[in-house]
C-alpha cells in the first residue's frame, strides 16, 4: 500500500485516525503499521517481526551485560544479513556467473530473491537504533509494544525519512496531539500528495517512455527532455512522500525531522548533499564517515572515506552497477570541490554556480535512472549530440500541452521559498494580512487536496519509485 492510492487515501488513512483518536494508544500504531505492510505482499511480515525482535533484543542485552562488544556486532551482523540476502544476492551470484562462463566453468544458478518493501530503510533504522543504544546515546527501550511501534510506524516504514529512535524516543512514551499539529500535518501532507500525484507522476510517463525508447528511436532534444522529467520527478516524487510521512507523524504527536530543503537551488554539489535526503547523508555522516575518521586525516585519507561512503550511498539504492557509478560519480565531485575547487566555484557569478550544479546533478541521475551501464551510456550520449538517428526527432509525443505546464510549473516550485507553516504573530504583516494570506494559502491546498484525490481516484499512472530501493 502507498500513500497515493485509493486504498489508503479512502480506506486506510480515515480509520486508522478514527481508532488512533479513540483510543490514543501505541498499539493502535502497531496493529495498523502491520497492516499496512502486509496489505499487498504480507510473506514479507515475518522480516519485519525478524528485525524488530533482533534490534529489540540486542539493545536490551547491550544494556544489561558487560559484553556489549559481542552484542552489537551481532546487531549489526543480524541487520545487514537480511538486507544482503534480499536485495545484493541476485547481482552477487548473476556476477559470479559471468566471470565462472568467462573462465569456461559454465554459468552458474542465478539467485532469483524477491526484494522486500522498504528493506534498506528498515535496515538503516535498525542499525541506528543498536548503535545508539551500544554508545550510550540512548538507553534501550524495554516495551516490546513501543519498540515495535517504533520499528514498523507506517508513515515512515517505506520511504524515509530515516527517523532514529534517540529522535522520537520522548514522544513514543508521551505524546500529545494539539489542534495546530493537526493543522500543520494535514498541510503538510496535502503539499506531499500534490508533489507526488500533481507533478512527479505526470512528469514520469515521459520520463518512462523515453528511458524505454531504442538509441535509434532517441534524439538529442528528447533525451534532454526525459532526463529533465526524471530529475524533476525524483525530486518531487521523494520530497512528496516525505512530506506526507512528515505530516502524517505530526497527526498523531510525532515530529520527524525534515528531509529535504530545496536541493536543487544549491550551489555546489557539496552543498547539494547538504539538502538532499538529508536524513541518509546524516546516517552515512554519523554511522559510517565519522567512525572512518571523516576528515580528520589526510586529505587523502578524506578522499578514500568520501569515495567510501558514496559508493556504499549508490549501492544502498540498488544492487547495479549503475547506481555504483551515480554514487562514486558523486563521490569524486565532493572530492574535487574539497580539494579546492569549491573556491573556484566561490569566484563565478551565482547564475554559473547554479548552472553547474543543476548540470552534475542532471548527468548523475542518468546512472541513477538507467537499468544498466550500457543504456546509461547511450542515454548520456544521445544528449549530447551522438545519435543514432536524427538529434532534432520531434519530442511533441512527449511533451504534450499538460507536461509542459507541469514541467514549468515543477521547475519554479523546485526553487520557490515555499512554507506551510502558520505566522499567527507577524512582525511586519498586520494581523488582517497574515489572516488573508493564511486563508488563501489554506484555500489553494484544498483545491490540492481534491486535484489530487480526483487524480488517485481516476487512476491516473501513478508509479512507485521504492520498489527499486
């Protein structure tokens, strides 16, 4: 189930408050997670009832006996086995099967492992958890109820943001849901569903078809357009569902932290990872940088972990190699800039800044996009004039009179200030303005609201990004 579909927009979300309200209890959480996770594949259940025992246990054990050391290598182990099994052994044994025909011993089986929703974030949640708890950042959580809650909490089950416990631990033993929570949530999530169904998935049918197109079918101005689709509908689509989890939290008393912040208006690509999925670069920052020595070494040393992290960032996406290429590609322009171009950058005209991080960051979505090396190299030739065919193919079968409007419409929404947030005391703004603005701003969501939901109810084509992930 996800949150841009009926069964959850009509069905799911409207008695799960209902009961939530009723009762106020985190079980109601629980039960309602378990069931949302299970709705359309519930042979993945006992994974999650794997991970929540595993991590439920092990930091009940880290703090209750002196041989921490050997209990939180059994987290860690216990954590990344499942995430190995379930989404690295089909690429592991289809690699091993290509260099043993090479060498002439014949191919091997290929591993064929169905890849559980929201592995790699249930993972990385996990890991955190024992991590803290084994440093001492928080103590371990001794409610099996509450831990499980924590653990399997449906807004942010699927997709992120990557909430750690040590972030939400005094809400989960106590909450309370005031009246501006309920506002700013239900705004928030209205922003994400409009993100999600408005732009990112009318900007995705171009995207798709022209990802699908052959290199003879491919133009220059097309490829352009497909990658210019895919960037905005990435953005879009992941800032939207994190919104939602952001609002859909606040419901019911939990603010998770945010996780995203204008990305594309960065300067850099530096400053870019800086507000891009934020809650993933702090997880790498904290749980995988620093503990390598970050940037206390030589710059070399600096280099290596930079590449490190970000080659395991591309391979936390997927198990391909042209995820690998998109995070070590990211990896080496971090690299660049600390080795001293950032000042250069520092010296150009802001427009030029932009423009060059809007460009890496457009190339690097290609890998990130392609099913392969080979069609990301093609792909990546097509934009820039090596093509098969002709590099003026007519892109009106694309890009029809509602892409373009969505695509303009994406492109000043991505950098626009944009905030939902109440200012009851303004300043500057007399209380009559602030009221108008409020109430125009409120006005403008509910006709998101019913855009969207007339959307999700039409059937509209409404993709699920994650499943790669």
């Amino acid at each position: 189930m996800v949150f841009s579909s009926v069964a959850f927009l009509y069905y799911f979300l409207p008695v799960f408050l209902i009961t939530y309200f009723i009762f106020r209890k985190n079980l109601v959480i629980l039960l309602f997670s378990l069931l949302f996770y299970g709705w359309g594949e519930p042979r993945f259940l006992p994974i999650l009832f794997f991970y929540i025992v595993i991590n439920y246990a092990v930091g009940l054990a880290i703090g209750r006996t002196r041989s921490r050391h050997a209990w939180i290598l059994v987290g860690v182990i216990g954590n990344l086995s499942l995430l190995v099994y379930f989404k690295y052994l089909d690429f592991l044994s289809s690699q091993l099967s290509m260099i043993a025909a090479r060498l002439g011993f014949g191919a091997l089986p290929i591993a064929h492992v169905p890849l559980p929703l929201g592995i790699s974030f249930i993972t990385f949640q996990g890991l955190s958890y024992v991590i803290d708890v084994y440093r001492g950042t928080v103590p371990p959580q001794r409610s099996l109820v509450d831990f499980a809650m924590y653990k399997s909490m449906f807004p942010q089950l699927i997709a992120g943001p990557i909430v750690r416990y040590v972030e939400i631990a005094p809400d989960i033993a106590h909450r309370a849901v005031l009246v501006d929570d309920l506002a700013e949530g239900t705004r928030q999530f209205i922003v994400g569903l409009g993100q999600k169904v408005l732009i990112a998935n009318v900007l995705g049918a171009p995207a798709d078809q022209i990802f699908a197109l052959s290199a003879a079918e491919r133009g220059t101005l097309t490829a352009w357009l497909g990658i210019i689709c895919y960037t905005l509908q990435i953005y879009f689509d992941f800032a939207g569902y994190s919104n939602m989890a952001i609002g859909l939290g606040r419901l019911i008393g939990f603010r998770y932290p945010i996780n995203f912040y204008r990305p594309y208006v960065a300067q850099s690509v530096t400053d870019f990872w800086r507000r891009w999925h934020m809650t993933l670069s702090r997880w790498f920052r904290d749980y995988l940088y620093i503990p390598l020595g970050g940037n206390r070494g030589a710059p070399w040393r600096t280099y290596l972990n930079l590449l490190t992290v970000f080659a395991l960032c591309g391979f936390w996406h997927g198990a391909n190699w042209p995820f690998l290429i998109w995070g070590l590609y990211h990896g080496a322009f971090l690299i660049l800039e600390r080795s001293g171009f950032s000042a250069v950058l520092q010296r150009l005209w802001r427009p030029f800044r932009h423009a060059y991080l809007l460009l890496m960051v457009t190339v690097g979505w290609v890998f990130f996009r392609a099913d392969t090396l080979k069609a990301a190299l093609s792909f990546l030739r097509a934009m820039f004039g090596d093509v098969a065919g002709s590099p003026l193919t007519p892109v009106g079968r694309y890009l029809t009179t509602e892409t373009a409007i969505v695509l303009c419409a994406a492109m000043v929404l991505a950098v626009a200030p944009f905030t939902v947030a109440v200012n009851e005391r303004d300043p500057v703004r007399p209380a009559m303005m602030v009221h108008i603005r409020n109430t125009a701003r409120d006005v403008v969501l509910l006709l998101i609201l019913f855009a969207s939901l007339l959307e999700v109810a039409g059937g509209a084509y409404n993709p699920f990004i994650y499943y790669r992930f």
